[in-house]
C-alpha cells in the first residue's frame, strides 16, 4: 500500500514571520529611495520600513551619516529649549552637552549592540547594525522636537528644577521608548532569532543615557564649571539636586 508522505514537524530555520506583516522588499513602497534629510525625515515617521530596507539592502553606510547629523541636530534644538530655563552660559551648553551625550552614548553602546545580535542570530553587518542605531536615535529626537514646545512653556512658567526634570525625564521616557520599537522591529527584518540580548542592551542603552546626565552635568541649571568637578552616579546627583535646590534654580 501507498503511504502519503509524512510532513515534517520543523518548519525552516529562523523566526516564523509575523501574519500580519509582509517580508522586507514584498511593497514597492519599501523600495523607494530616499532623497535628502527632509525624505529622511518622512521616512522615519512614515514609512520606517523603507529605512530599514535601505540598511539592509542599499550602500554600506548610506544612511548612517545623515541619521546622525539629524538626530544631532534636533537634540541640540531640544537643548536649547532646557537652556533657556536657566538662559546665560546655558543658551549654548545645554545644546552642546545634549549633542555630545548622544554621539558618546551612541559611540559607547555600538560594540555591545553588535555583540548581542550576533549571538541572537543575526547575520546583520556592522553598518546595518549601526544603522538601526541611527535609526532609534533619529526617531528619539523627532518625538522630542514635538514634545519641545509643551517643554519651552513650562520652562517659561516655572522655576522649579525638580519639576522640569521630571518633565524631561517622562518625554525622554516616552521618545526612548518608541526609538527602541523602531530597532526591534529592524532587527526582526534583519534576521535575529532571539531578542533576548537585545533586551538586555536596551537596559544597557538606558543606563548610559541617564548617566550621561551626570556625567555633562549641569544640563537643566547653571554651574560655575561646564563640566562636574566630582563623579557621580545619575540617581545620586538626582537626589542632591532635590535636597539641595527643592524651588528656583534661576541665577
């Protein structure tokens, strides 16, 4: 007798892909170019997987530079708004210290981010890598540009300096958190078999953003020196902060 053949009870290797969502490159939409920072800009906001798929598929590198200079960019605008808080000196170090935290943070968490994708199964390059990077930053600083106005009134309105860390604190939050959903869903394209690392370098990510407020210390505020004199950790210098200036910090 014939027997019907027996189906095997292992699909192929890899990630199933999600029923609701198609393969990279399957829309044409995905793989329309993307011309200038304006484009980029768009991209980003509207159509995350024609970004992805350019890392994936377009010139090494092309798109990493020019996710940088925007995320740089418009978290130097966002610094000018926490500068006018305290105005003075703060005017252009508070901008300055906010591009340089994002390029060092991003420069100290590359490695790390590679590493755990490589051991989650992903056979995404360096630049793809970096790119995603860029693309979480770029995303990051869009949503605080649009948080920017609210964070400009209550600055205008209030001298309280634990109010408006806690303020910037929930919008960085918030932006941090849908920067980190853009990787993910990047990462998921680029091949990787398990998030588990990747959820380790997102705390990873986290911990170094808020030690750099530490470490650039004053951000929102004025100080004698633009740089702190002494080391600290970010949950301790919260915490002299509020002790020490519980109302105005204005100069």
């Amino acid at each position: 007798m014939n027997q019907p053949p027996i189906t095997p009870l292992s699909g192929p290797s890899g990630p199933p892909p999600a029923s609701n969502e198609s393969r990279l490159g399957d829309d044409p939409g995905d793989r329309e170019s993307i011309h200038g920072l304006a484009g980029l800009v768009e991209a980003v906001l509207r159509h995350p997987r024609r970004v992805i798929y350019q890392l994936r598929h377009g010139a090494p590198g092309g798109l990493i530079v020019p996710l940088l200079v925007v995320a740089v960019a418009f978290v130097a605008v966002y610094g000018l708004i926490i500068g006018s808080f305290s105005g003075g000196a703060q005017w252009w170090a508070a901008p300055v210290k906010m591009a340089m935290g994002t390029v060092v943070t991003a420069a100290i968490c590359l490695p790390s981010l590679y590493i755990f994708t490589c051991l989650g199964g992903s056979p995404a390059r360096l630049h793809e890598v970096a790119g995603a990077l860029g693309g979480l930053l770029t995303l990051m600083t869009l949503l605080l540009i649009g948080f920017a106005p609210v964070a400009w009134l209550f600055s205008q309105s209030t001298e309280s300096v634990a109010m408006m860390g806690f303020l910037h604190l929930i919008f960085w939050i918030v932006a941090a958190c849908f920067g980190l959903r853009f990787m993910f869903v990047a990462f998921r394209h680029f091949g990787l078999r398990t998030e588990a690392g990747l959820n380790v370098w997102a705390m990873i990510f986290l911990l170094v953003s808020l030690q750099m407020t530490a470490a650039l210390r004053p951000i929102l505020g004025s100080a004698d020196t633009f740089f702190p004199t002494d080391k600290k950790f970010f949950a301790a210098h919260w915490m002299d902060c509020l002790i020490a200036h519980p109302g105005s910090v204005r100069k």
